[in-house]
C-alpha cells in the first residue's frame, strides 16, 4: 500500500471487505461503493477514494461510474 499514510492503512484495514473480490485490493466504502487499494485519493479514477475520520468515503458518485455494476454483481455472485 505504497503511498498511503498510517491513517490510510487503518481505514483500509477496517472497511469492509467486497465478498468474492481480493480483499487486498478491494474495500467498500462506507456508502457501499467498492474501491480499489490503489486508487486512493485518485479523483480520476472510477474507484477512487480518501478518508474522512477513520473511515473510506467513495470519491465518485455510487451508481454514477460504469465499474459500480460489473464489481457489484462479480461480488454477489459469490
């Protein structure tokens, strides 16, 4: 998890793991949204995130990108 503060890894850590994604790569959001390890704080990217407190806020919009529905069904699918 290069590039990420103490703080970062601490947010990672406790969210929520995306059931039948890598768990190293993949956290949700708190509102639900999946993203990726190496997107953090990537506003350009479809899975970007940052922290707010001790928790992962989703830098784009649930539902608005093209990548929420293919991670969303691969995961239940598990």
């Amino acid at each position: 998890m290069t590039g990420m503060c103490a703080q970062a890894r601490k947010a990672w850590d406790k969210a929520a793991i995306v059931p039948g994604l890598d768990e190293d790569l993949w956290r949700m959001a708190i509102c639900g949204q999946p993203v990726s390890r190496d997107a953090f704080q990537s506003a350009d990217s479809d899975c970007g995130w940052r922290i707010a407190g001790s928790h992962i806020i989703a830098l784009a919009p649930l539902g608005s990108r093209k990548h929420v529905e293919p991670v969303l069904r691969l995961a239940l699918a598990s």
